[in-house]
C-alpha cells in the first residue's frame, strides 16, 4: 500500500531540480550587466555627440544632410512649418500636386530663402544668393534644390542643438541603490488512500413432487365372470426456506505528510564611480 507521508519526502527531495541558487545568480549577474551596459551606452552617445560638435559647422552639414534629406517627413514637416505658401504651392513642394504652371510669388520666395539661410561658419555652403527668386517656375529640379537646402538647414539646427547640449553638461542617468530579491516557496504533499468492499448472497432453493395413482377391474367381462376393483394415489412435496445473507465490508487507509521549504535571498546595492586616473593639480 502506497504511503503519503514517503511520497511527500520524496518530492521534497527534487528541490535541487528548481535551479534556485542558479537562477538567482543569473538574476544578480544580469542586473549588474544591464547597468553596466546602460552607463557604457550613455558615455558612448556622449561621446558622439562631443565628437560632432567638434566638427566645423561646413562638415556637419557635409556629413548629415544627405541622410536627412533621404528622410521626407523631415523636409515636409519644415515646408509645413513656413508661413507665407499658397496652399497649391505648399501641396507641389510636398509632392501632393502634379499641378503645372505654377511660379513662386516674391513674398513666397522670400519666405523660403529666410527660412534656408546659413551662417557664414557654414563656409560653402552658405550663400549670398537667394536659393530661390520670385517668379520662378514651380518644377520637379526646383523642388529637388528647396528640399536640399531645408536639409542643410536642419542640418545646422541639429549642429547648434548640440552645441547647446554639450554646454549644458552630459545627462547622466545612474542607479544610486537598488535591491535584488529572490524568493522561493515550495511545497509538496503526498497521500495515500486504501478501500475494500466485499458482498456475500446465499440464494434459497425449493423444490415440490407429487403423484397419483390408480387400478381397476370388471369381472363380468373376465371369463369366469368375476368382479374386481382397486384404487390408489399418491402425493408428496420438499419446501427449502428462503434465505438471504448480505455482509458488507469496507476499509480505508488514508496516509498523508505536506512539507514546505522558504528560500529568500536579498540584496541591497549602490552605484559609485572610480576615477580611472588621478586628476591633475
């Protein structure tokens, strides 16, 4: 017969198959790894960013206009930002208009050329002449020319932008405490559980017999003319009594043990900065 108690001792001994102790390593060990990986992932776009405004404003522009001039949601969110486009104008430079015979007027012209400018740090590419002039036709070539010069000038937006960043310090974000916990329950309960039935039925038996019988005779019709009769019968019958036994038997055997193991593991850690090299009086 099974025992509940044996079965519950015996779960318990699997616990080394959770991989508690395991698995709470590889929890400390990633933890530490993201913030690690986080903090070198600030330094290096820090980095990037000190490394482009080391540039001159010229290859700023040379390096990144291109890749913002790919991106056609930047160039159409500028175009939309202008103030002073007729709607038919606005929709050819978003390329929402095949229209033809369209021409810039001077207040429109004027409006694009403030809006593209560039500082003279730009060196060559900043020019003295309009990028645009009023009265000029509205085609495919002039839109490509305006779409290039909004990109060098967001190109310069971005370049002051992080001119400005970098005067302003690095934004530094770190952990400066946190805590790492693990905690395992485990619990196993083993029973067992044993019946019996058992039913006896004694089925009764009857049984009955009878009979007759019976003789005769006429001597007148004998020679002789004699006259003779008899007669006989017989009965008999065997009653077995009924009889019926029904015994019940039934046995239960129940066994059972629960065993419960707490693991808890806790701890509290801060971020610190060491100086890879002595400062300099």
């Amino acid at each position: 017969m099974a025992n509940g108690a044996n079965q519950a001792v015996s779960n318990a001994t699997r616990l080394p198959e959770m991989r508690f102790p395991e698995f709470t390593a590889k929890l400390i060990t990633d933890t530490f790894d993201a913030i690690t990986a986080s903090y070198i992932h600030q330094m290096a776009q820090y980095v990037n960013v000190v490394k482009a405004v080391g540039q001159t404003l010229e290859g700023f522009i040379n390096d990144t206009a291109a890749d913002i001039g790919a991106d056609q949601n930047q160039i159409n969110a500028f175009l939309v930002s202008l103030s002073g486009l007729s709607d038919d104008t606005l929709n050819f430079l978003l390329g929402d208009s095949t229209a033809t015979g369209l021409s810039l007027s001077g207040a429109e012209a004027t409006a694009i050329n403030d809006a593209v400018a560039l500082p003279a740090a730009a060196g060559s590419f900043a020019t003295t002449s309009p990028a645009v002039a009023g009265g000029a036709a509205l085609t495919s070539s002039r839109r490509a020319s305006i779409a290039q010069a909004i990109a060098r000038r967001i190109a310069a937006n971005k370049y002051d932008l992080l001119q400005t960043m970098v005067k302003q310090g690095v934004l530094r974000l770190y952990v400066d405490n946190g805590t790492i916990e693990t905690r395992l329950t485990f619990s196993t309960y083993g029973s067992a559980v044993s019946s019996s039935s058992q039913t006896a039925r004694e089925v009764a038996e009857a049984s009955k017999v009878s009979g007759f019988g019976g003789g005769g005779g006429f001597g007148a019709l004998l020679p002789g003319g004699g006259i003779a009769a008899g007669a006989g019968a017989t009965s008999g019958s065997t009653n077995a009594s009924l009889s019926v036994s029904t015994a019940n038997s039934s046995q239960r055997d129940v066994t059972g043990s629960r065993v419960q193991i707490f693991g808890r593991v806790k701890l509290n850690f801060k971020s610190d900065f060491v100086p890879l090299a002595a400062s300099q009086p």
